[in-house]
C-alpha cells in the first residue's frame, strides 16, 4: 500500500552504515521517495536500484533486505512476553 515508502529510512541508515555519505544518501532517498509520493514511478525498491550510489552500497540482495518487514518485526514476540507479565 506504501509502495515502499515506509522502508526509506532503513534505506538511508543502511547506507549510511555501508559507507555512503549521509547526505548524499538522504539526497537519493528523498528524491525517489517523492517521485514514488507523486506516482512518478512506481516503488521505491525499484527507483532506488537503478541510482549508482545504492548500486555502489547496497547491491542486490543487500537493498531487497532493507524492504523486508521481519526486519522490524523480530522482537515482537519478546515484546508480548513482557506485555502479559504480570505482578
């Protein structure tokens, strides 16, 4: 539904950690992600592969990891545990 977008900021940071200047990582990012807002392309996974510097960081596999949910989703079952603790 968020043709990618939410992933954006995992993008930049896994740039970032990868070795790209943040600034010019955050300058890609945003970019493709207002062409995917305007509906200019079609997904961010998509517009960023094509860009040389996400080619140079994060390349095949490595991009596709940053737009994958169980990534943010891998203490959710931790999280329940301590939730239903009680005293």
């Amino acid at each position: 539904m968020t043709r990618g977008l939410i992933f954006s900021g995992r993008v930049l940071v896994e740039l970032a950690a990868a070795g790209a200047a943040r600034d010019e990582a955050y300058d890609v990012v945003q970019r493709r992600a207002r062409d995917v807002a305007a509906g200019r392309t079609s997904d961010l996974k998509t517009a960023l592969a094509k860009e040389r510097l996400v080619k140079k960081y994060l390349p095949g596999k490595k991009l596709s990891a940053c737009f994958r949910v169980d990534y943010y989703l891998r203490h959710v079952d931790d999280i329940f545990k301590r939730a239903s603790v009680t005293d």
